[in-house]
C-alpha cells in the first residue's frame, strides 16, 4: 500500500467541532436551541390511515396457484457501516448517538478547496470481508464520483467505487434454519466495493397550527466508511434473503470490522425483488424496497411485493410494475412507493480527481487472509463434525461470543454435548431475561466445565448443578468452593469419599 498517501489515525480525544450550518445552503435555517440543519417543506402534512394493518398481501385475488405460476428473483444490496476510528476521507470521529453535527469537519461538509485523505483502515477491512467472501480481490482499483443531490449529502456527490471495485465474484454459504426445511444454499456475490456514508434526515411533523413540515439534517455520518455488498439474484423467498442478510451480519462481526446493528443503521439492506412466469429466462422489472431494520421486517417486506407483483400479473396490469423505490410500513404491513429509482446515466458517475487508485500487493492481501478467525460456515462445520445437531450447531454459532465461550469450556474438558446444552438452555434463559451478553456475566468457561464435570461424576446432582449455576453467573466464584461451602455434596458420593479415605 506504499504506493497511495495512506492516512493512519489513532483514537484521539479531539473535543467536538461545531460548525455553523447556515453556509451549507442559502436556504438552511437553524434553530438557537438546537445543532440540527432545518429545511422547510412547504406542503402540507398528511397522514395516512390503515384500513387492515395486519394484512399480509395485497390482494385477496392473488391466490397461491397464482403464486405457484410465478418465479420470484431477489438480489440485495448490502451497506456495512465500519468500525474504524475515523471517517473515510478526514480525521473526524464518529459515534452513534453523538450531539447533531458535532463529528464533523470542512473536508466532510464539502466545504470548497478541501481535499480529501483515504483512511487505510477502510482497505484493510474492505479486503478482509472481500476474502471471507471468497472474491477476488482487485490489486488496483480506484474512486469514483456519484452524482447525486440530496439535503444529507452537502458535497453533493458521493465518493464510491464504479467499474473497478474492490472486490468481485464471490460466494456466500448458509445453513437455513430447520423450522423453514433446513438445508444449504450458496449465493453469489457479484460485487464489494468502498464508498462513504451520507448524513442522515430527521422528519418530524410541525404543530398543528402549521400547514409545514419539517427535516433535520445531521452531518455526523456523512464521511463515515462504508462497504457495499451486492448479491446476485439467486435468493426466491423472503426467508432466503433474510438469513443472506443475517449471514453477512455473522461474518462482519466475526471479522471485528463492524457491530453490524440494523437499529443503528450499521447494517442497511435494500432489496431488488422482481417475478417472471416459471421457466422463462428473462428478468422481470426489478422493484427496490427499503427501510426495513429486521431480518423479520425484510422477510415480511419482500414476501408482500411478491405477492403484489404477482396479483398485478394476474389482473393483466403488469404495465403497473415500474422500476421503483418502495418502503416498507411495518405498521401497515405494505410497502408504498417513495421515489422512481435513477439509472446508472442519471449518476453521471466519472473518476475521483483527488484520491491516486487504490494499489495493494499479493503479499498484503496473504497477510490479511492469513490474519482471518475462523468464520461463521468454517465453524459450523467443525461443530457439525463434532456430533453436535444442527439446531446446536446454528445457535452456537450465531453469537462469536457465544462460540468462543463453549470452544474455550471444550478445550478445557467439559463434554460438548453436555456443554451445549448447559449453554443452550439455563444459560441462555438467565441471558435473555436479564438482557446481558454471555460477556457480561461472571460465569467462566472453565467453572462451566468443572460443574459439568462434578455432576457427570455424581458428585452434585444435576439440580443442585442448576442452583451452582445462578450462583455461578450472578456472582462467580468456584464450583468447588460453592460445593464445600453450602455443604451440596451427594451422599453417595460422599459415602464414596469416605470408603477410599478408609482404606
């Protein structure tokens, strides 16, 4: 990488840059009391009511035959928001739920004659996710300018990746859960490239005695690193596309490149869903639908435009099908349309004239692959050959914390079966109910296994395992020292004791 002017940052403790935001736009108002950026809407606030919120199609007469007749293809485009300690281009911090345009400088705010500084951090990370993702890893690659406006995007272009990405031609592996008939599927990944983020847009209605609306606009996020993940079409149901999505979640966690929260918007799904009659090759008129911050959300979202599409087929109005972003209500159950969705002409892209292209060399990209934990689908497997069930093998799994806390109880002896239930079920129950991570109890692997080794032994039963254990994870200490000190010993098992002290 010695070849591009590669900024490296360390977490600094630089105090809070507040900028005026009234230069943004001759048009901006800002609010005494408040850091946001106000834009008024002149039109009038409506609201819309939901006759049946519930329901889960759009049309009664799009029946399941119909369905049936209909092949759906589904591709996602996947923003990964990264971890790194500065944004992509400038040194300014980000954290979620900092004070409103208070992360940000003039190079993210677009202000004229600033230049941006590539963050090596966003390469690195880039190429890791590219090599979990077994694609091939571009050694020369370059920026582009998407042109675009939007109130949250104050340069008025965004800095990605057009036709030289990152990364290309991957694959993705999963095991479905059983409760939707199980089984393995592979997706392929056309594409990994690196792009910054935009601000973000807060609408809130005015009071009632205003006919206005209003938009907030925070800045925070604009710069922030992103990696674009685009699949191809090979996903036909919601769920398929929900467990793709969670997937990708999976390895970005495992890899420590992002904490991959859909509530935080660190993971942001936007799905091309479109259908065409069984057996015919050609692609129908791809709808984009967005908004959706569940894996839950999405698989609805998707299965409802399905199903719309469908009964628009059905009643001879495909013509009504247009190429479109729709969002999803999870309120009302339905996707409604936003905005006719730009072609790649109407983005005008063309080549970054202050980034040099990104150049990285064999030996880097070695040294980053030989530095990958095991990932989500290495580890199932090895739990898979370990005698474990696939519903062990999924929960486990799922959770990098979780896999890490039952690998280090095994390596210390305890039986992997017995550990994965202990883990599966007490365990997990106490987890959910005090809303804590596996991290932030007392219990440790190695206590985990000395209990499973006591009862497994006879020297405690397994209900007086079960009350060690709520000790064990509220306060810690030891199996041992909790056995002697409440006095829990079996009496066969002491009986036992004392015969052998006798002889």
């Amino acid at each position: 990488m010695a070849s591009i002017p590669f900024r490296g940052f360390r977490s600094t403790t630089t105090p809070h840059r507040q900028f005026l935001l009234l230069l943004l736009s001759p048009f901006s108002h800002r609010s005494p009391s408040s850091s946001f950026c106000t834009l008024q809407s002149p039109r009038p606030t409506t609201t819309t009511t939901f006759q049946n919120p519930n329901r889960a199609r759009p049309n009664s007469s799009s029946s399941d035959q119909d369905l049936s007749s209909f092949e759906p293809v589904i591709g996602i485009e996947t923003h990964v928001q990264l971890s790194t300690l500065s944004k992509a281009f400038c040194p300014c911090p980000y954290a979620y739920g900092s004070p409103p345009n208070t992360t940000v400088c003039p190079v993210c705010l677009g202000h004229p004659g600033t230049l941006p500084s590539l963050n090596s951090a966003l390469v690195r990370s880039a190429v890791a996710v590219a090599v979990a993702l077994d694609c091939a890893v571009s050694l020369r690659s370059k920026f582009d300018r998407k042109q675009y406006f939007y109130p949250d995007l104050p340069k008025g272009y965004q800095i990605s990746q057009f036709d030289l990405p990152i990364a290309s031609a991957g694959s993705l592996r999963l095991d479905l859960p059983l409760d939707y008939g199980g089984g393995r599927r592979t997706f392929g990944i056309t594409r990994v490239h690196m792009e910054e983020d935009a601000g973000k847009l807060i609408h809130s209605d005015s009071s009632s005695s205003s006919s206005s609306s209003f938009s907030h606009v925070d800045l925070n996020r604009a710069g922030v690193p992103l990696l674009e993940i685009v699949s191809d079409p090979d996903m036909r149901t919601g769920v398929e596309a929900a467990e793709y999505a969670a997937e990708i979640q999976r390895i970005v966690r495992y890899l420590g490149v992002s904490n991959g929260n859909m509530q935080e918007g660190s993971l942001r799904c936007d799905v091309n869903v479109s259908v065409r009659p069984v057996g015919d090759p050609n692609f129908g008129t791809k709808v984009e639908i967005k908004n959706m911050n569940s894996f839950s959300a999405m698989s609805r979202a998707i299965d409802y435009e399905i199903s719309r599409q469908v009964a628009l087929h059905s009643q001879g109005q495909s013509d009504q099908i247009v190429q479109e972003t729709r969002l999803w209500e999870d309120g009302a159950q339905k996707t409604v349309t936003m905005r006719k969705k730009e072609g790649l002409a109407d983005y005008r892209y063309f080549p970054e004239p202050d980034i040099p292209e990104v150049v990285l060399t064999e030996e880097e990209v070695a040294s980053i692959r030989q530095s990958l934990p095991e990932l989500p689908e290495a580890k199932r497997r090895r739990y898979e050959s370990m005698g474990l069930s696939m519903q062990d093998v999924l929960f486990l799994a799922n959770d990098i914390s979780v896999a890490d806390f039952f690998d280090s109880a095994v390596n210390m002896g305890a039986d992997v079966k017995l550990a994965a239930n202990w883990i599966m079920g007490d365990i997990a129950a106490y987890l959910k109910n005090e809303r804590l991570s596996i991290n932030e109890i007392k219990l440790t692997p190695r206590e985990l296994s000395e209990l499973i080794a006591s009862i497994k032994n006879g020297t405690i039963s397994g209900k007086i395992g079960k009350e060690i254990l709520v000790e064990l994870i509220s306060k810690g200490g030891t199996v041992k020292s909790l056995i002697e000190e409440k006095d829990l010993v079996q009496a066969n098992s002491r009986s036992r004791c004392d015969w052998s002290t006798s002889r």
